[in-house]
C-alpha cells in the first residue's frame, strides 16, 4: 500500500476548490474539471491505504457537489 502526501493533496484540492468556486461562465467550469482530473491523477494511486481512500472518496464527493451546483446555475442562466 502506498501512503498519500495527504497536506499536498488537501493544499491543492483547496486550490481546485478556489477556481471552482470563482468560475464565471461554461468554459471556465470546463477548465475546472480538467484541473480536478489532473488533481486526481497526481494524488490517487491504485493502492492507496484505507483512510486514503475513505478521504479521497469525500474530497471528491465534495467537488461534484459544488461541481454540480455551479454546473446548473450555467444552465439556468443561459436558458
């Protein structure tokens, strides 16, 4: 099992979140989740510890969420 640098991964989903919540139109909600997977990429490995896992699995839940919310607000407006 592979132990997560757990306060690089929480610093940079903190930074994930920044831009998230400061995006402005579609596009910039598209760049988002573009830097939300390469979030992913760099901090998930295959075997990851279980309470790796366990926060990992609620950081993203928190991005979809507020992903989610400012996804239908785009649609709301443009409509």
């Amino acid at each position: 099992m592979m132990t997560m640098n757990m306060t690089s991964a929480i610093k940079d989903f903190k930074w994930v979140l920044k831009l998230l919540q400061s995006s402005k139109s579609k596009a910039h909600l598209d760049t988002t989740l573009r830097c939300f997977n390469l979030w992913e990429n760099k901090h998930t490995k295959d075997r990851l510890t279980e309470a790796d896992a366990d926060a990992v699995k609620h950081m993203r839940y928190q991005f979809w969420c507020f992903y989610k919310n400012k996804n239908s607000r785009f649609g709301l407006l443009s409509k």
